[in-house]
C-alpha cells in the first residue's frame, strides 16, 4: 500500500486531548540490509503512471488510471489485458480518489477506500482465474468517523487520525465508532493543535490479513508502532528516536500547511502485509535530497506481528511502491528509471 504525502491538508474535524510517553529504541542498521535484484514484469502491458501495487494471489492489481478506470487486474505476471474496475464517478462502484488499498488472501476480498467520498468498497475475488467480482460488492459509507486512512479489520474497521488525543479509531461494520485508543510517541503537553500536531506525526495504517494486529508508520520520522487488536488494542511494540523535523504554519483560517527545511528526511513511504510479516519501505533522503532528486538506495524492513524485526532487504532502483505474495515469496514493485518511465518489477526473497 503507498500512501503520498499531504503538505497541504485541512483537518478542522479533529479533536484532541493527550497522549501518553513511551520509551524509544536504535534504529536499524540498514546498510547490512541483503541486496535484490529485480526482474521486469507486465512487460508487453500498457503501463501510465501508476500509483499503487498490490499483490492478489497469482495476479496484480495496479492503481494506474486508464480513463475512465482507475483499477487494472493482471491475472498474472505476463498478462497484457488486464480486468479494468474502480470507474470514476459518483455513482454505486464509482469512486472520486482511491486512498487505501488491501487485499485479504484469507477471504478473497479486495478492499478500497475513497478518501474523498467517505466510503469503502468490497469485492470478491473468485474463479480459477481471478476475476473480480464487481457485481457481488459490497459499500459502507464511513463519514461518520473524521479519521483519514481506513484499513479493514476482521469486525469492522479501524482508523487513523487524532480523537481527544489517541491516534487510532475503531469501527464498527456500519462506520461508527466503538472506542479509539493508542497513544502518539510524545507527551500529552506537545499536543496544542490537533491539525497541526496530526500533520506533524502524520501516518499511514495497515492490519494483517487475520483482522487482529494494526501497525502506524510515519512519513517523517521512525517512528513504528504495533498493536494487538484481539487483546484490548494493545501497544505490543514501539520503535521512536527521533521527532518529525517539521513545523507547522496557517495561511488562512481553514488550511494548515506542513513546513520543511533542507534536514527533514523522508521515512517510512509503504507498506504491506501478509498473514506471517509485515513490511515496511523506508526512503532516507533529506527535503533537500528530495527536491534534487538524488538517488539513493532503498531499503525494506520485514517485522513479524508481534513487532520483532526479522530481515531487511536493499534495493538499487527507484522504488516507489510495493506490495509482498501473501507466501513472503515476492515483492513486487512500481520502478521508475531515470527519466520518469515506470515499469513492474519482480524480487524474490525466498
């Protein structure tokens, strides 16, 4: 699942009220990180500008708009006509900015949520090839909830963003929140305003396949949190050294804009999930680095649920993007060559 940065948002439906301390931890030694090589895929596919991956069994489901489809399925690696879904619109099955992506090997079930309309959508996977069933969908309106991301849980739905001053929010299977918990890795005083203490630790979400355990990254620190959702949302584990290198400023009264300086580094940019681990890709580049478009190396890190990390993995392109093989077989990945073209690409790490 990648999510793209928001430097310009506006969050005037959150609420706020403290936060609680927690230890931190070293970061990790990326540089030992075991080096893949990838090898192209979808190569005789139309590929534009794609925007997500996410790994569906045997297939690949690219977020790469081809008008008027937001959605194309490959049934496989070679596969050049893939199943177009997700049209735009506002109509039942129509989405305006896709924004979460998941797809639940256990059940077969494909998530996706329009950030814009407030709603989610589900469909079945099913048949020897792997058609997504778009008649046999499913759709929950979830503006009830003023968080941001969604991801799916095995009993609803859980929520990021910040309520009276926790980071995560429970819901249940009609978008109403049950109890919000977790807590921001800093002391309760920091937090003064929700919208620009949000968009300082802003990040992103994602569950397990099995509904019970959620992990938060953040955009612009190391900051990684671990929770276990089948006993009373629990932190499990929590990886923190260091604070967002970010302020924030409002040029009117109802937006609140992020500032960066040249130091402020990119982190944690993507992730994804399998029944067994959890990934995470991790950028590195200062603000500077970034608006220069230095290349640097990538790096993965592979946690298991319970937050132990377990290996990671160097990569020597420009990926942007990645989604894992629900066997932690394969990664696969959006790669963009030096002059801006995208291409698939394939990693094998088992």
């Amino acid at each position: 699942m990648k999510l793209n940065y928001f430097y310009l948002l506006v969050f005037a439906y959150m609420t706020i009220s403290c936060s609680q301390n927690h230890s931190t931890t070293d970061q990790f030694d990326m540089e030992d990180f075991m080096e893949i090589h990838g090898i192209p895929i979808l190569e005789e596919a139309e590929i534009l500008n794609p925007q997500n991956i996410t790994a569906v069994d045997s297939g690949i489901l690219l977020q790469d708009y081809h008008d008027p489809y937001f959605l194309q399925f490959y049934q496989n690696s070679a596969d050049s006509e893939p199943q177009q879904l997700a049209v735009k619109g506002n109509g039942p099955n129509e989405f305006v900015n896709i924004r979460n992506i998941y797809f639940n090997p256990i059940v077969s079930q494909l998530f996706i949520y329009d950030n814009q309309q407030r709603r989610a959508i589900s469909h079945k996977i099913s048949g020897k090839n792997k058609v997504i069933e778009v008649d046999s969908s499913s759709m929950v309106s979830l503006s009830k909830c003023k968080g941001y991301e969604i991801a799916p849980l095995k009993d609803g739905y859980v929520t990021n963003g910040v309520f009276s001053g926790k980071p995560f929010a429970r819901l249940d299977h009609d978008g109403n929140v049950m109890n919000t918990f977790g807590s921001f890795p800093v002391d309760s005083v920091e937090i003064t305003d929700p919208i620009a203490f949000f968009l300082v630790y802003q990040n992103m979400i994602i569950t397990n396949p099995q509904g019970t355990r959620l992990v938060a990254a953040s955009y612009l620190s190391d900051w990684l949190s671990f929770y276990d959702l089948a006993d009373g949302d629990r932190l499990i584990k929590e990886y923190f050294t260091y604070p967002p290198k970010v302020t924030t400023k409002q040029p009117d009264k109802t937006t609140t804009s992020v500032v960066m300086d040249d130091e402020t580094k990119s982190t944690f940019t993507c992730l994804a999930a399998t029944e067994e681990h959890f990934y995470a890709l991790y950028d590195g580049r200062t603000e500077k680095e970034l608006r220069d478009n230095k290349f640097e190396s990538k790096f993965i890190l592979k946690f298991n649920w319970n937050g132990d990390f377990v290996e990671g993995y160097k990569v020597n392109d420009r990926l942007s993007c990645f989604s894992v093989t629900n066997d932690d077989s394969r990664i696969l990945g959006i790669v963009y060559s030096d002059d801006g073209e995208p291409s698939i690409m394939e990693y094998r790490i088992k």
